[in-house]
C-alpha cells in the first residue's frame, strides 16, 4: 500500500494508536463489582477510581485522539513543496 493512499502519516497514526490504548485503560479503570440485590450494596462503585479517574483518563485518551487526527504532516508538507517546483 503506498503511502498517497492513506489520509494520515505514520505520526498521525502511532498519536492515534496511543490515544486508543489510553482510551481503552480509562475504560479498564470503571470496571468493577456491581450492586445486585443478592449481593447487597456495593460501596466500590463510587470509589474515586471509578468517578473520577477513569473518566479524566477517557478524556485525555478522547482529546489526544482529535490531536492525532488533527496533527499536520510535515512530510506530505515537503512533498507537496517538492510537487509544485
């Protein structure tokens, strides 16, 4: 596959890998045990963890992704210059 096929550089695309694994430890974080009327009342789910950390992580994971796919590209930027010459 050559690269004018693909709308995004390999920068583009290790900012975005980085920003899905952020993504996917943020929804690690929120896991847990659930309340269920056999078990009684769980006080764990709403541990800090779970409320507050998990969701900034997401959040994070969230904005990096839009940062990714927003990131310019110097390399199309050279060749494009290269291109016009």
């Amino acid at each position: 596959m050559s690269q004018k096929n693909i709308a995004l550089s390999k920068t583009n695309l290790i900012i975005c890998s980085i920003a899905v694994i952020i993504i996917i430890l943020g929804f690690l974080l929120m896991t847990g045990p659930s309340t269920t009327f056999e078990s009684g009342f769980e006080q764990d789910i709403f541990s800090a963890r779970r409320i507050k950390l998990a969701p900034i992580v997401c959040l994070i994971g969230f904005v990096l992704m839009v940062f990714g796919i927003l990131y310019p590209s110097k390399e199309k930027e050279i060749k494009e210059v290269k291109v016009k010459k």
